[in-house]
C-alpha cells in the first residue's frame, strides 16, 4: 500500500531530477531565449518540490514571480537587444568542450564537499507538516516586519536604480528645455 | 506531505547552486551569467525553504520571500545595467570590460 | 681640603668660570636669533668677560691662600655610577690649570671683544658666539677637569668647536672639507686617547687624575709595558689635537675658518691642549722613558718641518699656521726633556704673540678686503699703522727677538733646558736653534711682504676699536709677559716657575757651567738676529733673490716639497684616502645591500605575482570565489 508519504516522497525526487536536467539544459543552451525556457521547467518543478514540502505560498511565488515574473522581464531584455544569429555563432565559438574542464571542476569539487558534509550528518526525522500562508503572514507581519519594510526600500532603489539606469544616453530628465 | 529526509532537500540545493556556479563560471554571455546567478539564488531558497519544512516553522518561507525580493530587484537593476553594458561594447562578452585589470 | 678666609669664598666661584660660557651658548641658541646684535654681542662677551674677571679673582685668591697642597678641588656634582665607575662633575685648580685658565678666560674674552668688529658684516652672527661660548666652556671643562672622563668631555667638546667653527662658513664646500679633515685627523688621536683612557681605568681602577699619578709610579715600574702604552696612547691624543707630527696636515687648512677662530682655537688654546695634557699626567711620562723622547724627537722634527714650510707660503694665515705647528713643536720638546714649566712658559708667551699676530692678520684682512695672498698686499705700514706696530711686536716676539720681547724669554728657556736636562741631547738643541734662525726669518719675511715694498691692495676698512684694544693689549703681554721669568744671566726671576713648580716637578738638569749658560744664550741671541738679517737681505733689500732662489732646480723642488706641506697630504692620500676609496669602490654592490634589496626585491616579486590575478574579468573573480568558498568548506569539512 503505498502511503500518502511515500508518494509525496517519489514526486521530490522526480521533480528533483526535473530540475537537475533541465538546469543542467539552462547553462548548456546556445541559444538564450532555449536557456530561458528551460529555466521556466526548472523553475516549475522547484516549486512542485516547495509544494511536496508544506510550503504552497513558496510554492505560488516561485510560479508566479519567479517563473513568472523575472523569468519574462529576461525574455523581454534578450528581444530588446535582438541579437539574431550571430549570437548564437558566438556562443558556439565559446562553449568548446575545453572551456568546460575547469569550471566543472571547481563545481564538482564544491558539489562533493558540500554533499559529503550533508551525507555525514546522518539522517534527520521530519514530521511532515503544512505551514499554511496564513501562518507566513503573521511571521512576516510579526517578527520580520522590519524585513518587509527593508524589502520594499530595496525594490523602491531597485526600481529607480532600473529606470536611471535604463535610459538611453542623451534623454533629458524633464521637458524643461526643448528637445532637439 | 513528504517525510523526506532534509539531507536529500539540502543535497539538491546544493547540487543546484554548483550548477549555477559552473554557469556563472563558464558562460561568456551576461545574460547566461545572471541566468545562472538566478539558479543559484533559487538553490539557497530552495535550501530555506526545506529548512523550513524541517523545523515545521514559516521562518523558512519568510527568508524565501526576502530572497525572493532581493532576486527581483537585483535583476531588474542587471537588465538595466546590461542594457548599457550592451549600448557601451556593442556586445553581450563580459570579458570586454576589463578595464580594471592592473 | 676647603681653606678659610673670604678666600675660600672666591675659591668656590671656580664653577662659575666654564659656567658662564656655557650659559651663555644656552642662551644664544636658545633665544640668540630673537636678540639684536648688540644683545647678541653683550652675551657672547660679556659671559667670557666675567669669566676672566672671576679667573682673576680666583687667581688672586688661591695665590694669597695657598691651600693645601697648593691644590683646591671642588666636586660639583656625580655625573653617573655605573659597575664601579662614578666619575664626578668635580673641578681642580692648581697651578697648572689656573695658568690654563687664566690664558683661556683673558686671551679669549679679548678675541671675543676682537670678533664683534670683525664680524659685524656676517648673517651667522649669533651662531658664531653661540659656537665660540661653548669652546671656551668645553676648554675650560677640558683644563679644569678632575678626572680623565670629565676631560674627556671637554677634550670633544673642543673637538666639535674646532670642527663648527672651521666649517663656520659651510656654504663654501672647501671649508665643509677643511672642517672634516680636521675633525677626521684629531679624531685618530681621541681614539687611541680613548683607548688609553681605557687602559688607565682598567689599571687603577679610578679616574681620578691625581690618584692615577700618585699611584702609578708604585705600581709601575719605569719603563714597563703598560707605562709605555699608556703614554704612548695619550701621546697620540695630544699628538692629534696639537697637530704635531704625523698628524699635523689638519692645521693649515683649518685656516678656511674664521681669523677670530683662528686666533682662538688653532693657535691660543685648543692646540695646546695637547701640551696641557702632557704636562697634567706627566709622572706617566716620567714613568715611560721611550715614550717622552719620542715626545722630544716629534718636537724637534716638527718645528723644523713648520717652520720650513712657513717660509715657503704666501697666505698670510696659512704661514700663521705653520709656524703654530712649529712654536707647539718647541713646547713639545721642552716637555719630551722634562722641562715641563718651561713648555708652560712658552705656551702662555705662545698664547699672547700669536693670537696678536693672528688678529693683526685679520685686521689686515679685514681692511684689504678679504686679500689673504701676501704677493697682493705689500706697503700697508703707511696706511694701518697701529696694525703695523702691534703685528711688528709679535713678529719680533715670535722672532725671539732678544732682551725685549715675551718670546726671548720662554724659547731661551726652553733651548737652555734642552741642552742642560739630563734627558736632552745637543743635537735636540741644535734642532732647536735652527728652528729659531727659521722663525726668525719667515715672521719677518711676513712683515716686509706685507708692510713693506709697493702698495699691492687698497684699503676698504678702517678698523674700530673692538679691534684697536684688543691688539694693544696683546701687544703690550707679549712684551711684558716675559718679565716673569729671567733666567739667571738676566737677574734670575722665576716667579713664574716658582708657582708652577707646586704643581709640575721640576726639571732635573745635568751640571752644566754659568759660562756655558751664556755662551748659549749668546748663541741663540745671535741666532735670532741673524735671522732677522736674512729676511731683511732678501725680502726688504733685494725682493727678486727669493724668486731667484726658489727658481734654481733645487731650490724650486725644495719650494714645492716645502709649500705642500712636506708632502704629508700627498702621502696620506696615497696610504689612507686611495685604498679607502678603492675599498669601497670595490665592495659597492656588498652583500649587505642584499638584506635590504631583498626586502623590496620580495615585495615587488610579490606584486608581480598577485598582478596575474588582477585580469579584469568577472568570471575569474567569480572563480577566485567559488575556489575560496571551497578551501573554506574543506578546513571545516576536515576539522
């Protein structure tokens, strides 16, 4: 009989394996908009492993501003920029199979260090547990207010910062004079 | 709900975030770059999150949110800038701007 | 032991003498350049004018209260205690040093007095009475002192005077260098002093002077190893500072200072500190027989050699030099035959003519505008004659010349104990005579090129009375300061003996006739006229003979060998000055610059190295990260 736990247990590890290959797909791609959109995959699936974990609210914002929101404002940057074929020519010329030695290594180096700490800690019992948004909002509107409020003085400066920093050069700030 | 194990959770996150890493080290591109910074931001959430799920405490989705926050504003602030980088050098090769070499 | 009477009280004044003048430097260094000039020279003076008047004073005193053993010590404080050496700040007066500081205080307050006309025109004002206050603080140190350390102290302190004041126009690189070589030479004597020093402390125990000569001659035999060490080594000392052979190239060119300092320093006071020494620790010579003849057989040959050369030069001061080498030479030798008041004698007759001679030669500088060469000067008797006069006097007193002058009496002194001592020798005589008929005839040949003949430069300046006065007065000692001492043919007066003779043993003399006595005086009488007459045959009569002489081969090789010196600068060039600089040409790139050069040659190999790293791309900074992060995590990972 397969119990409810076991189940949720088989959806981790295949959603697990989702995002591994689909972000192992993201940094492999040659073309931007492929990577994107394996992004997105990856994106979903680590989020269907929020939600096996008893965090739907993480869940939902994964979806919906990560996959949703950033993911699309990198498609709408890269159809900005209308790179074309040439990109991809030259992505081709960068990713040959030796430019990947080293980092690889570091990375793998990093992966097996931080695996090996995490196998020999032994295994943790959880009991699962669903934590509810409700529960989220009174975590963040109780003992972390002032992170909320710090949160939104950073996307007010990320804000700005994005619009001043976006313009093209030369754009006059307010039609104060004529614009030539 | 699962009954997973938190090493497997944080073993995910942590094969995630080298993935990320191997990105960020390999690609030229500034777009993949900040691609692969973006996995590796997901990878630490996902490691609060089953930090969270652990201890059976919101304090995990909150530091989500937070990172969640953070990501966002960080890559419109990138896009920005690689909208400017991309007017400057005419192309998307970070290796152009090395000027800060001694 | 303290006498009594209001005389004890004068006695106790004896700090103050150096005290003045050292006060007095103090001042003028620490506030001098915010006084005026006349403030400035009412310190300078005034400080060493009290000093003369309390050396007077202390004089007058210790003659009317003869304390015990006609000696008066006065400890002022103790300057450090350390493993067994504490030597004291402690003053000793007895004959010997009261004649020294009588010289120093009255000679030097009259120089002093000399200099504020002299100069008046310099910017280095304050500075100069600032140096000149603390040479006679350090000579008085040096004469009053109790102990060898204390001695010591002022025996530098002179030494850095002599080097400030020579150097006093330092702009000018020659006399940076004159400055130099005369420290570097006196230098070579303090060392082996030093290294006597040493020696004396080790033996005794003490440095107090009067205990080491009392207990030297009972714990050395004559004659024994460490006698002539350390004689020897106080030898070099004053050998050095005295400029007598070999260490006598400094002189002349110490000439580049100032005429005041010149008088001063190289010619009244700091050059016979030498001859002071010799004669404060003469037991240890006594004790070293080897030792005092080498100080006779260096007197002898250096009066000769000073005065040889002083006939073939042309600056004025450079002839004044030669012929202080040469009169030091003559004290010397009365003191390498024993004759110790004798050489005191001579040095104060000494002090008086040649300081006199010095400040004529700088008012005769002063007037021709800075004109040195005597070829240039001629014919000036007309137009300065109060400087002809005073400087005929010390010419004459120089000259020995007989009956009248100062300098008669002591050379005559000297000769006749150089012949009678049991430790001299007729041909030491001889040496002497000869250097006498010398002296007569460059101090004369210095008065008719100078004085005599045609007008060579105009006169700018007429001098003040700073200046008259203290010629006058110089002139005036150097006739009458003879009188104190006759020898027997002459009515036998020997005050002057007779008080040092508390102080200084006395010379032991060999049996030796009355006749004798007068046929030698007769000699040397003759001697000295002679000379006289030589130089007016050559240099007033027939002025072209010394060119004539000088240009025949011999005469002209003679002249050169003569003019540089007798080749001693030449010689130490070649022995000392070339395999130094070769040396040190050779081990320029030494190993020791190594240590140095390693430590900027790592810190530059160090930048080189971290360069590589600073490429300018992201994506190796974010490798250096991730390499980080991971060294990081395996020092945790195998804790």
């Amino acid at each position: 009989m397969l119990r409810r736990e076991d189940a949720m247990n088989s959806v981790f590890y295949i959603s697990a394996a989702v995002a591994i290959l689909s972000t192992v797909m993201v940094i492999t791609r040659l073309n931007a908009v492929h990577a994107l959109l394996y992004m997105i995959v990856s994106l979903l699936s680590v989020a269907l492993i929020f939600f096996v974990l008893g965090a739907p609210f993480a869940a939902a914002l994964e979806v919906i501003i990560y996959a949703g929101a950033i993911m699309v404002l990198f498609v709408f940057v890269i159809m900005m920029l209308n790179l074309g074929e040439r990109a991809r020519t030259q992505e081709a010329l960068w990713l040959k199979p030796g430019t990947w030695m080293g980092p690889s290594l570091l990375a793998l180096v990093l992966a097996l260090e931080l695996v090996y700490i995490l196998a020999g800690t032994g295994v943790t019992p959880v009991t699962p547990a669903e934590i509810t948004p409700k529960q989220v909002g009174i975590a963040l509107f109780g003992p972390y207010l002032l992170g909320v409020e710090l949160a939104s003085l950073l996307l007010l400066a990320g804000l700005v910062a994005a619009y001043h920093l976006g313009r093209r050069a030369g754009q006059s700030d307010s039609g104060t004079g004529d614009k030539s | 709900m699962a009954s997973l194990p938190m090493e497997h959770g944080l073993i995910l996150a942590a094969i995630l975030f080298s993935l990320g890493l191997a990105g960020v080290l390999v690609r030229r591109n500034i777009i993949f770059m900040l691609l692969s910074v973006e996995i590796m931001l997901n990878a630490a959430g996902l490691a609060f999150i089953v930090a969270g799920y652990a201890q059976g405490q919101p304090d995990g989705q909150v530091m989500f949110i937070f990172i969640l926050t953070m990501a966002a504003a960080k890559v419109s602030v990138a896009l920005a800038l690689v909208l400017q980088f991309y007017r400057g050098f005419k192309t998307l090769d970070v290796d152009a701007a090395d000027r800060m070499r001694g | 032991m303290r006498p009594t009477g209001c005389e004890a009280n004068m006695l106790d004044l004896l700090w103050l003498i150096p005290a003045f003048p050292l006060g007095g430097f103090l001042l003028l260094v620490l506030a001098g350049w915010c006084l005026p000039r006349k403030g400035v020279a009412a310190v300078g003076v005034g400080t060493v004018g009290i000093a003369a008047i309390l050396a007077l004073m202390v004089a007058v005193a210790f003659a009317l209260s003869a304390p015990t053993n006609h000696a008066y010590s006065q400890q002022l404080r103790i300057w450090f205690s350390v493993a067994g050496l504490s030597p004291s700040v402690s003053l000793y007066l007895d004959a010997l040093s009261l004649i020294m500081v009588l010289v120093v205080t009255v000679v030097g307050f009259l120089i002093h007095l000399y200099s504020v006309e002299y100069m008046a025109d310099d910017d280095g004002y304050c500075r100069f009475f600032a140096y000149m206050n603390l040479f006679v603080a350090a000579m008085l140190t040096l004469v009053l002192a109790d102990n060898l350390v204390l001695l010591y102290l002022g025996w530098e302190g002179v030494g850095l005077c002599s080097y400030l004041l020579i150097g006093f126009w330092y702009r000018e690189p020659t006399n940076a260098k004159a400055a130099i070589k005369a420290f570097v030479m006196t230098r070579v004597g303090d060392t082996a002093m030093l290294v006597g020093l040493f020696l004396l402390f080790h033996s005794f125990g003490t440095v107090q002077i009067q205990e080491i000569l009392q207990r030297a001659p009972q714990e050395w035999a004559a004659g024994s190893t460490l006698a002539l060490l350390a004689a020897a080594l106080l030898l070099a000392g004053a050998v050095g500072k005295s400029a007598q052979l070999p260490l006598q190239a400094w002189l002349p060119d110490a000439m580049a200072g100032p005429t005041p300092v010149s008088a001063l320093i190289h010619a009244a006071t700091m050059v016979t500190a030498g001859v002071y020494l010799i004669a404060r620790t003469n037991v240890l010579f006594t004790l070293a027989p080897a030792v005092q003849s080498a100080v006779a057989v260096i007197g002898v040959g250096t009066l000769l050699l000073g005065g040889l050369s002083a006939l073939t030069q042309f600056d004025i001061k450079r002839v004044l030099a030669y012929s202080t080498i040469s009169q030091i030479g003559y004290m010397f030798l009365a003191l390498g035959v024993g004759a110790w008041s004798a050489a005191m004698f001579h040095f104060v007759t000494h002090a008086c003519f040649k300081s006199l001679l010095f400040l004529a030669a700088g008012s005769v500088i002063l007037s021709a505008g800075h004109e040195q060469n005597m070829l240039r000067l001629g014919g000036l008797r007309r137009e300065l004659p109060l400087t002809f006069w005073t400087f005929l006097i010390g010419a004459c007193s120089l000259a020995s010349l007989p009956l009248v002058t100062a300098g008669f009496y002591s050379k005559d002194e000297i000769l006749w104990y150089v012949w009678s001592s049991e430790r001299g020798a007729a041909w030491l005589w001889l040496g002497g005579l000869a250097g006498a008929l010398i002296t007569a005839v460059y101090s004369f040949r210095m008065v008719f090129l100078t004085f005599f003949g045609k007008a060579g430069t105009l006169v700018t300046h007429r001098n003040g009375t700073a200046i008259r006065v203290p010629l006058i007065i110089l002139a005036v000692l150097s006739v009458i300061v003879g009188f104190v001492q006759l020898p027997d043919t002459f009515g036998d007066v020997r005050l002057f003996s007779r008080v040092l003779d508390t102080a200084l043993p006395k010379v032991v003399t060999g049996a030796v006739s009355h006749a004798t006595e007068v046929i030698l005086q007769v000699v040397a009488a003759a001697a000295c006229l002679v000379g006289i007459g030589v130089a007016i045959l050559i240099y007033l009569k027939r002025p072209d003979y010394a060119e004539t002489l000088a240009e025949t081969p011999a005469g002209s090789v003679l002249h050169r060998f003569w003019r540089a010196g007798w080749g001693f600068d030449w010689l130490y060039h070649q022995c000392f000055v070339r395999p130094f600089l070769w040396i040190a040409r050779v081990n320029r790139n030494d190993f020791i610059d190594l240590f140095t050069d390693a430590v900027s040659l790592t810190a530059g190999l160090a930048n080189d190295a971290l360069r590589i790293t600073q490429t300018g791309r992201v994506r190796q900074y974010a490798a250096g990260i991730a390499l980080g992060a991971i060294v990081a995590l395996w020092i945790v990972v195998l804790r």
